[in-house]
C-alpha cells in the first residue's frame, strides 16, 4: 500500500473531483483520444490533433503572460481551452488577450498575413456568464453596417455548463460536473476518470501529483519570504540611513525623503519605521 493510501484527506478530495476543476481537467486531457472526442463534440467535426500541451505558458517579456489551460495544434488551427468557475476568469477581454498572446507566439517573421492559422479560444463556465442562458456561444466579430462576417480567423467560444440538454453537448456538460463515474454518459470521459479515481496506480499518480504542488507551493513561499526578508532588510538600512542624515546632517525628515527620492505614498510606512 503507499503512502496515499492511507492520506483519507487526499482520497476523499480524490473522490469529489470533477472534469470541470480545472486542475484535473489537465490531468484528463493529457490523454490524446481524450482530448480528440471532446473537441470533436463541441466543435460539430472531425479533428485530428498533431500537437497539445497542457498548463501551457506563454511568456511575454514586455507586458502580461499567461498560462493556458490546454493549447492544441491542429493542421489549420491553435484551439485554447480554459475552465472558468465564474466571470471574472472568463471575462471576454481575458479571451481578447489569449488571443493576442496565441498569435504573436505563433506567427513568423515574413509570414503572409492569409497564412496566419485559424484559432479557437474555448471557455467551460460553471455558470452561464453572458447571461443570455444559452448552452452555447459562437462569438465572431461582424460588420456593424450589414452585419456580416469579418472573418479574421478568430472564434470564441463560451459553453455553459449550467445547462444540460438530453443532445451531445448536455451530456457532455453533465459529464463534466460529474464526481461519480457511474452516472457519466461519455464512456471515454468514464474510462479516464475512473482510472484516476478507482485504481491503485491512478490514485498514486493523483497523490504524486499533489505532493510536486505542495513542495513547488513551499519553495515559493520560499522564495517569498527570501524576497520578502530582503524587501525588510533594505527598508531597515534606508530608516538608519535616514536617521543619520537627520542626525549628523541637521535634514528635517522631508529633506531626508527628497534627498533619498522616497515616493510620497511610502513615506507614511518609513515615518512608522523611524518613530517606532
């Protein structure tokens, strides 16, 4: 028996696991044929993924990053797929920056405009965050004066999970707020999560999994308090040095501030510091 087996806590959070948390949304659809049907429902086609990465980074050196859920790679299209429990997470201007983010990662130097692949940014909300109660959203952008197509290449699309019709999507839907295996419809979604869920060599992996996030989650709190510890260090040399200048010097504590270039709004903490 190992150790997880004996960690109720960690197999009682086990048990309660549903598809649409987004942790283990991840950890399912690592899973290629997993992956495929899915999409394959909600996009109404045939898909054939030639690459996919979950937990997917995408760093931009001059402004925000992100990390996408799961990224994937088809023959003409980038589709990203995030889960989202309430509006904040699936705001459309987050879908906006996705966006953004996915083409300037993937584009070239010299490529031809027309060239640029198709992309599918795909929220999976708990709750209906447009609000118009519809099981599904296609966003495309259109013409305002004949309400056309502007066809740039770009679809959002919002599913919400809150309903769950007796049709593909609904089902699907069902399946994904399952924590019972026994009641999902897809046996591919079934198939998967059982294994995670109901053997000994899923539980370990799910246990192991955990274990690498709780010891990534305490090196950086960690590495927190180091900066954090420096950040004090270097606040408690400005207060002396602050205090000789007022002392040895005759500087008032403003002219000590201006002559350190202390913004306004942290000299309230400093002044704290010096009287304390």
């Amino acid at each position: 028996m190992f150790v997880c087996e004996r960690n109720t806590e960690y197999l009682d959070a086990i048990s309660r696991l549903k598809v649409i948390d987004d942790d283990f949304m991840r950890i399912v659809f690592k899973d290629k044929e997993c992956l495929t049907q899915f999409l394959e429902i909600i996009l109404e086609r045939p898909i054939e993924i030639i690459e996919w990465h979950v937990q997917y980074d995408i760093n931009n050196i001059l402004g925000r990053s992100i990390s996408i859920d799961v990224f994937v790679k088809t023959e003409n299209h980038y589709i990203n797929i995030e889960v989202q429990r309430d509006y904040t997470g699936a705001n459309p201007r987050r879908a906006r920056f996705h966006g953004s983010l996915i083409d300037a990662s993937t584009s070239y130097p010299k490529e031809e405009w027309k060239d640029l692949p198709h992309m599918i940014i795909i929220f999976i909300t708990e709750e209906d965050v447009l609000g118009y109660e519809l099981p599904i959203y296609h966003v495309h952008r259109t013409i305002d004066e004949n309400n056309q197509i502007f066809d740039d290449g770009s679809e959002i699309i919002y599913i919400n999970a809150s309903i769950q019709e007796d049709n593909a999507l609904g089902r699907l839907m069902h399946d994904f707020l399952c924590s019972e295996t026994s009641d999902m419809h897809y046996e591919f979604l079934r198939k998967r999560v059982s294994y995670f869920k109901e053997t000994e060599g899923g539980r370990k992996e799910m246990c192991e999994i955990w274990e690498e996030i709780k010891r990534k989650g305490k090196q950086e709190g960690i590495q927190e308090g180091i900066i954090e510890g420096e950040a004090r260090g270097e606040m408690k040399g400005m207060v002396k040095s602050i205090q000789k200048l007022m002392s040895k010097k005759g500087y008032t504590l403003e002219e000590a501030f201006n002559f350190f270039d202390i913004p306004e709004e942290e000299r309230s903490v400093y002044i704290q510091r010096i009287i304390s």
